[in-house]
C-alpha cells in the first residue's frame, strides 16, 4: 500500500494509464485477428488489404510504448509471411 504523497498519486495514475493501455491492447489485437481470419479463409486480396490497415495501428501503439516495438516488428513480419505464403510463392529471408 503506498504511504507517501506521491506514491498514492502514482498509484491512481497506473489505474488510469492500464485501463487506456488495455483498451489500446484490445484495438490492436483486434485488428491482428481480423488479418488472420481473412488469412484462414485462403482471401489472400483481402488479407493483404486488412494487413496495410493493421500496420500503421501497430506501429502507432508501439511508439506510444503499449507494445515493444520488437513485438510489433514480430507481428508483422509474421503477418506478412503468412499472407506471402498463401499462394506457395514464399520468397527466402
């Protein structure tokens, strides 16, 4: 339990800040799912469409620091292997 002044503010500032971060945790993954649905469904067109517009929100959350921004590199490199990968042309690297 904190004692001090400010460590009862940093408290209520923690609450405050992991509610935000959770909502923007849930944005992303959201928008992550939504590529590899269309990605399970073999809609490479689509896929590769869903995954432009989820680039720029992982990108944006890890800046922000919601995210590392190696997780974020993970994510889409991932997602972008799986989509290249749909029609068999997997290219090295």
């Amino acid at each position: 339990m904190a004692n001090s002044p400010q460590a009862i503010k940093r408290a209520r500032q923690n609450i405050k800040r992991n509610h935000l971060k959770a909502s923007q945790r849930s944005t992303m993954r959201t928008t992550i799912k939504k590529v590899r649905r269309l990605i399970s469904a073999g809609d490479q067109q689509k896929a590769q469409e869903a995954f432009l517009q989820a680039m720029p929100v992982i990108d944006c959350f890890a800046d922000k620091n919601i995210i590392h921004k190696n997780a974020a590199a993970r994510y889409k490199s991932r997602l972008n292997r799986a989509i290249r990968s749909m029609n068999g042309s997997e290219t090295g690297s």
